[in-house]
C-alpha cells in the first residue's frame, strides 16, 4: 500500500466519524480504493469495487470482495480515490457521475500534493456545489449537487484508448508514461534492438509493452516466449492490442514485489522498474525488481536494465549478480548489463 493511499484511507476514516457528516448510505461504488476500517462506516457491507492494480486486487479479494475494471451499475454512493495523473481523474469522474441515482453523492480524496486544488476547481466546475474537508494531508470533496452532463461526457471521452502522438502504441491515461514514451525505454529499446535474443524472457513493470515489443522485433532473434509482468490492468490490456501481432507474448497480471510465477527460469530480463510509489521516490522499489531478475534468472541468464543516473543500484547489482556493466547513458538515464 502507498503512502498517498493510507493517508486518503485515514483522511476518511477521521471524515465519516464527524458527527455532521452525513452517514453513507445506499448502494455504494468504490474507485481504486484500498480496504480498511473506514470501510466500517459503509451502510453496504458488500459495496462494489473498480480496481485496475493487482495488488490492491488480491486486499479486496481477501476481504470477501471481487474488484472488477468496469461497472454499468447505477449508485446512491461513488467514493473516487484520486490519482496525481489530472486527465485520469477527470475521465473517471466525468464516466462515472454519471452512474449516480438522482440525488446520488460523490465523494473524492486526494492527498495535497497530488493535485488537490487543481481537482477541487474541476469538481466544483462539474457539480458547482461541493463540501471540503480537509484531514491527514489529503483533501475530501463531497457532494450531491446536479452536474453539468454535457461536461461529464466531455471528461468521459478523455478515458479512451488512444495512439501517443506519432506512433502506433496505444495507451490510456492513468498508466505508466501514457502521453510519450518514455525517454528511459527509449534509450534502453536502442541498445536491445542491437543484441540477440533466444529462448524464454520476462519483460518485468512491462506497461504497455513498449520494451517487449522492442526485443520482440530485433532481426536476430530466436524468442520462444517472453512474459510481461504489469500491475496495472488497464496497462496489460493495452500491451495486449500492442503485441497483437505476437503470438509468443504472454500476459500477467500481478505485483512483482509480491514476486512473479513461471514454469521455468528465465534466459534474460528486461525492464525500466519504477522508482516511486505515488510521488514517494523509493529505492526500495527498483531494488526488489533487481533482486526478482535474480531469483528468476537461469545461471548465465541476462537482464537489461535503465534506470535514472542518480539512483544507487549498483552494489545490489554486484551483490545479486556475478558481473556488470554500463551499456551506454543519456538524458539523466543509464543502461545497465548484468549477468546472473
């Protein structure tokens, strides 16, 4: 779990214990929300659940509940976790208001720095009326007022599915590097495209398969499979119609903190791993990608990593493999070569 996600469930727990609050009641949809106790103010004890990442997925799970991606439902109660991606945001809020009963109350929370005065102007730019709350570095908005319905289809449309600009990778707004690829994997997809490839691969915080494709698409190359290991669903999916013409890519949806499942070990490794969750910049991160390369690797497998030139990686990296080295750096990133 995040921080910017405990701090949103704390802020409204402490929200929904105020005497004047009004208690949520009715049918109730939750948005990429994590459980917790703030659940215990619910009326409905079995509310649905929208949650695009894996690990969240697997909390809900455990208590009893089936996330899904995708509701056509309709609901007295939305309470929307926001994210820091602002046009994410708008295209859920502006897609699901619109699956409020008459009178219905939408609630978002936001933690401060991930947008919260930009997103309090755009929700009281869509309903007009809206409470605030503000409560453990976060911000709730709550609300019943009518909302404007030709602005919520506009918000609605910015969800879909769409090339970045001048390529043919599609994307959705919420995932990894949505508007342009990003100029890490651009640098490490240059130096793949001149190695060879064999055998079986994984392709670990895949996205959209950018770096797959990459590998996938070298002129020397003998791949049986390569598996892409993505968090995020909506992500996955989009690797998917990206890949379509490769019937040797495979699909997982999962956490590669909580570790990664196959039958066997693997020749090589690809990945650009994140290094924050949320906005909180965390080594750790990238560091249990590394260390899950090294468990899944074959002896004498390969990874091919990049990463931002500023973060330490390098004595995990001798410490988890027999040798290194730098491929190449640019643009504040860097290439590395390890062998297992």
């Amino acid at each position: 779990m995040t921080q910017a996600t405990q701090l949103s469930a704390s802020a409204l727990k402490f929200y929904f214990q105020q005497d004047e609050i009004p208690k949520p009641t009715g049918k109730t949809l939750i948005v990429q929300g994590t459980p917790g106790v703030w659940l215990e103010s619910l009326s409905d004890t079995q509310p649905d659940v929208i949650s695009y990442l894996a690990n969240e997925n697997v909390r809900w799970t455990q208590k009893g509940t089936t996330p899904v991606q995708e509701t056509q439902e309709k609901y007295d109660l939305i309470i929307h976790f926001a994210t820091k991606f602002a046009t994410e945001n708008l295209a859920q809020i502006g897609k699901l208001c619109q699956q409020l009963n008459p009178g219905g109350r939408w609630i978002s929370v936001v933690p401060n720095r991930m947008g919260a005065s930009r997103l309090k102007k755009d929700i009281t730019k869509l309903f007009g009326d809206v409470e605030t709350c503000s409560k453990s570095k976060c911000r709730i908005f709550d609300t019943s007022a009518a909302f404007d319905a030709t602005l919520a289809r506009k918000w609605a449309s910015l969800g879909r599915v769409k090339a970045i600009k001048d390529t043919n990778f599609l994307t959705t707004p919420g995932i990894f590097s949505a508007e342009k690829i990003d100029t890490g994997s651009l640098l490490l997809a240059e130096i793949l495209k001149k190695e060879s490839f064999y055998g079986s691969g994984a392709d670990l915080g895949a996205a959209y398969g950018f770096l797959s494709k990459a590998v996938l698409e070298t002129p020397r190359n003998r791949i049986r499979e390569v598996v892409l290991y993505e968090l995020d669903k909506r992500a996955l999916d989009c690797a998917q119609q990206n890949l379509a013409d490769h019937d040797n890519a495979l699909y997982q949806w999962c956490d590669v903190t909580g570790g990664t499942h196959h039958v066997r070990k693997f020749d090589w490794v690809i990945m650009n791993p994140p290094f924050h969750e949320a906005q909180d910049q965390s080594f750790e991160l990238g560091k249990t990608f590394i260390r899950e390369a090294a468990r899944i690797l074959k002896p004498g497998g390969s990874l091919y990593l990049v990463a931002n030139l500023h973060l330490p990686y390098e004595e995990l990296i001798r410490d988890e493999f027999r040798s290194h080295r730098l491929l190449g750096e640019d643009k504040g990133f860097k290439c590395i070569f390890a062998r297992a």
